[in-house]
C-alpha cells in the first residue's frame, strides 16, 4: 500500500486517509507519498481521449490505495465533486490567435470563479467522505489571499461533519471576493475579516501553524486545513497539467511550456511532480508578480521573505512558497534531514543560500519571472484590443512572464494557466482597459447574486486574531456538542 510520509522526517509512515485527514504532518512537514508513481508514454497514449474526469479518475487512482477508496467510491467522489461546475469540459483551452501556439488554460468555470475550485471541490468532498465513514467531525481552518476563501467555504457549506474558519486579510482582497465568502449563510462558515496584517496572507498562516502547534486545542477541536500544505490538493492540481499536455499535443512525446502565477507554488508543485512522473514538459515557468521570492530561488539559488507589495494580481501577493518544500524533498532523493535543516535554518533567518550544486539541480527545468502591475496592465489591454479575450490579472502575469523570457522558451506549446476569472478583479480590469464601464467578460452572475445577499463575517485586528479565534473556535465546538 502506497504510505505518506513527512518531507522533515519526523513522523511514521501514514496511509492516505491520515493524510488528508491531518493536512500538516504532526512534524510541521508536509505530507509527500512515500514513492512517486511513475506514468509511461503508453499510459500516456492511453489517456489522450479521456475526458477530465477520467483522466482525473486514473491519475488519482495511482495515489490512493483501492482499500481506502473503492473504485466505485472514487467515481461517485469525482462526479459530485465537478457537478457544480459550468463547462462540461470542466477545464476548456482557449488557443490565442495574436501569439504562437499559445493556449490559455480556463481553470476558472467553478462555483467560486478561481482555479481553487479544482482541487478543492475534490478535497473536501473526500475529506467529508472519510469523516462520515469515521463518524467524526473536523474544524478546517485556512488562509486566504482571496481565492482558497470562496472555494473552501462553498464546498463545505452546509456539510454537518465540517466547520470552516476561513481568514482574510481585510482590504488586501477584493469585495468581490470578500462577498464570496461572507454571503454564504450556513451556519457551519465562518469568515474572519483581518485587520492590520503587514504580510497579508502569509501573517495568517503563521497563526494557523501557532494553532496547530497547540497540540491540546488542536486535538480537542480536531484542527485540519484544506489549503495547499494539505496534499490532497496538490495531487489533484496535477491532473489538470496532464489533461492540458493531452489536450494541445499532437502526439505523445512532443514537449510542452507552461506558465504558472504562482505565490505558494502549490499548483507548480503539482506540475513539477507531474513532470516527475514522467509528463514530458520542457520549461515550468514560475510566473511571479513584484512579491518574486520564486524568482529569486529560481534565478539565484536564495530563499528570502521581504517585505509584502500590494499588486493587481493580489491573490498571488504571498511571500513564502511553502509547497517550495515539498517538491525539493523529491530533487534531494528523498533526503528529509536536509530538509529539515533548510526548513529550520529559514524559520530562524528569514533567508537561506542553497549551494550551486542543489541549485542546479532543483532549476532545471524552472524559468522565472516577475511581472509588474504595468506589464499586467497592459497586457490585459493589448489581449483584450487584439482579439477581444479578456485575462485576469493572474493570467496575465503568467503570459507577461512568458513573454519576458521568450528568447529562452524555444518553439514549444505554451500553455499558460489562467487561475481565476475576471468579474473577481473589476477594479483592475477598469485600470487596464481605461474604461469605467466593465465589459460583459468582467462579469460573471455569481458575483452579482452573492452581491443581493447580506453578509456575515467576524471582524478582528492581527494583533489578537489568535486569541479571538481560540474564543470562537472553542465557543462554537461548545454550542454545536451542545456543551
Ligand atoms: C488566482 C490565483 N492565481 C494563482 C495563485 C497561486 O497559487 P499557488 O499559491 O498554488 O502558487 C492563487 C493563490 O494563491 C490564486 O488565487
């Protein structure tokens, strides 16, 4: 049976269901399975018809054990998981007919508009799964920079075994996406509005890893996550990156680019584990805005956090991408004392040189980018002007990033990822196109509608979000055992 382990070392081998289950590893690591499966070119011919969800069917059926999830179980998992979505083809390729053999890969035609819905819709339905096998409960807590809020809070709606504690850094999100979250009205949401967050999002994580260090609450609330430390979502992120290479190539074997706006570099975690398993993609491209910690690991070998810019493209202001850990656990063979020393050295310094020889080996393949909140204007105007196709401004810093390195990208496909829809950026969308009036692209009716409902959200400053979260979190475990 396939088993998880830590990328720090620190704990025994797990099944899957513990895995999800947990979201951190009890060392503070991250979960990674014990042995990556490896996909052939014949399997590869095999898939190249399947449609999304049997493609996503035979990719997640190489992770999880037939023991812990029946094959039938897995269907049924599947299929309640993307109903919600709008396009039948869940996850469309646009071809741009300005640019080269360029595809935009639409990941936003979920419930909540953002590519978050992807692995989410999977994730919390299974997480729900095993907790009514187990007869169990569990409180997910996440943090938000405006996408993983929505989508948590929509897929656990309403499910009796869940609690959702979803985190934002006030005013650092959209009110479009801060209604996504705070219209819903099931009982079991609970939104917090963060005041005075210096570092955004990533201040917010800090408090969830002190929470989850606070072994008798944890364990007492039964404490989980569903963001990308959960490795849940990374698998499942993979197997939108084998269904594009299925979708643009002619044939098996042909090498593909592909463009990524990356913060947490959970969803190029998933494709440089998928290229690891044997999906020819020639150059992963870490598409960073002016928050460029991945551009600096990938153009000089140091990990540092500075201090947060406020950009266009906020979902991806994130400074510290921690999934960075899990998929360089797999370039050191495995080598989890390293990891742990690096993990540990950053924690206390706040920055880290990897030696040239580690370097060489965890860049290959990787191309960096940061992308000003000018060239994503502008971008959005020239696509729009062009050819009347209207990107976010997360899509926009991903084909901005291809475009400043198009001397080193060669004659490839490129797909670039276009991670939310956007009717969530308005704002932005007016700045790039000069004009006041949005165009019909930059709506979408489930923000409208959410826009008619009144909100609920809990309103709290940094500096005591710890304390007040315990407060709630305790009060309503209390309410709901009816203590
Ligand atoms: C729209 C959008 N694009 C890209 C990202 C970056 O994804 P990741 O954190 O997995 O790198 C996020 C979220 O963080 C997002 O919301």
């Amino acid at each position: 049976m396939l088993k998880y382990i830590s990328n720090r070392g620190g704990v025994a081998p797990v099944d899957f269901e513990t895995a999800i289950l947990d979201g951190f590893a009890a060392d503070g690591g991250l979960y990674v399975p014990q042995v990556l499966p490896s996909v052939s070119a014949e399997q590869l011919q095999q898939w190249k018809d399947l449609t999304y969800l049997e493609l996503a069917f035979e990719i997640l059926s190489l992770f999880i054990d037939r023991s812990i999830v029946s094959a039938d179980e897995l269907k049924e998992l599947l299929t309640s998981a993307y109903a919600p979505f709008e396009k039948q083809g869940i996850i469309p390729l646009q071809q741009l007919k300005s640019r080269k053999d360029t595809y935009i890969m639409e990941l936003f035609h979920g419930p909540t508009i953002s590519f978050k819905d992807i692995g989410l819709a999977f994730l919390v339905n299974l997480v729900n799964f095993f907790l009514q096998r187990k007869g169990q409960h569990l409180s997910l807590i996440v943090a938000t920079t405006g996408d993983t809020g929505p989508a948590t809070a929509y897929f656990s709606a309403g499910k009796s075994n869940i609690d959702a504690w979803v985190l934002y850094p006030k005013e650092m999100i959209t009110p479009e996406q801060e209604r996504q979250m705070t219209s819903l009205q099931h009982a079991n949401i609970h939104p917090f509005a963060v005041s005075n967050c210096p570092d955004g999002g990533d201040d917010l994580d800090a408090v969830i890893s002190k929470l989850y260090d606070n072994q008798d609450f944890k364990e007492k609330l039964q404490l989980s996550s569903v963001n990308s430390i959960n490795w849940g979502r990374v698998m499942m992120q993979t197997v939108h990156y084998f269904y594009a290479y299925l979708q643009v190539t002619d044939q098996v074997g042909e090498k593909i680019n592909l463009s990524v706006p990356s913060g947490g570099f959970g969803n190029l975690c998933a494709g440089a584990l998928a290229r690891e398993m044997g999906l020819p993609i020639k150059n992963l491209l870490a598409a960073n805005n002016k928050n460029a910690c991945l551009q600096r690991i990938f153009s000089t070998g140091t990990f540092s956090k500075e201090a947060l810019i406020n950009t266009e493209s906020s979902a991806i202001d994130i400074l510290i991408p921690f999934n960075f850990w899990r998929y360089l656990y797999f370039k050191v063979n495995g080598d989890s004392q390293k990891i742990k020393d690096w993990m540990d050295e950053f924690k206390a310094s706040g920055t880290l040189q990897f030696d040239p020889q580690v370097f060489a080996c965890y860049s290959q393949g990787f191309l960096a980018s940061s992308v000003t909140d000018e060239q994503t204007l502008a971008l959005i105007n020239e696509i729009y002007s062009e050819e009347g196709y209207l990107l976010d401004p997360h899509a926009a810093v991903g084909l901005g990033a291809s475009d400043i390195l198009t001397d080193q990208l060669g004659d490839e496909k490129l797909v670039v990822l276009a991670t939310a829809h956007p009717a969530k950026f308005p704002e932005t969308i007016r700045r790039a196109l000069n004009s006041a009036e949005l165009p019909p692209e930059a709506t979408h009716h489930s923000i409208e509608s959410a826009k008619k409902l009144s909100q609920k959200v809990h309103l709290c400053e940094y500096q005591v979000l710890e304390s007040a979260l315990i407060h709630a979190m305790q009060s309503n475990w209390e309410l709901t055992k009816g203590l």
